[in-house]
C-alpha cells in the first residue's frame, strides 16, 4: 500500500475523533420539606440539547425522589471544571 493511504486513514481517524462528552446544569426540588439544589449531570451524546436532555434528567432525578426544575444550560468538557464548587454534592451525582 502506498504510504498515502496511511496518512489518509490517520487523518480520517483524527477527523471523527472520540465522541465529546456533554453535561447539563441544573435545578431542583424536593418538597416537605422544601428542599432545592443546583447540580451538574453527564449526558449521552444523544441528548446534548436542553430538549432532549430534560425528560432524561427528570428522571435521573424523579427516581431519587427530586424533581427537575429547570435546566440551565447543555455544555462540553471545557466548562466541567467552573462548576464543580458550585454544584457540590450534585456535581455528577446522578
């Protein structure tokens, strides 16, 4: 094989590339008593959009017993980090 055709496959690799992961941050209740909490949450590729991410986390969060408020905003790896002290406890919790 020419050594074209490596260097093709190896940028054809590169190109496609792992799949970047996405998260989610949100909001959340519990009642009686009223409890709130802000969390951050891991998605599936699939659902990397606040549409298709709300039914997925409401319930992630219902099977606790939370309930989803809102979710803030979908994002990649490169903001994990900023909101790791915010999200505390419910920094990937669920």
């Amino acid at each position: 094989m020419s050594p074209r055709i490596y260097i093709l496959i190896g940028l054809a690799v590169c190109a496609a590339g792992p799949a970047k992961a996405c998260y989610a941050d949100y909001r959340a209740k519990m009642d009686n008593p009223l409890r709130l909490h802000y969390g951050v949450i891991d998605l599936p590729e699939t659902a990397c959009s606040i549409d298709a991410a709300t039914p997925l986390v409401s319930a992630r969060l219902a099977a606790v017993g939370w309930q989803l408020l809102q979710i803030v905003s979908i994002f990649g790896s490169d903001d994990l980090a900023s909101r790791r002290s915010d999200a505390g406890s419910y920094f990937l919790r669920f």
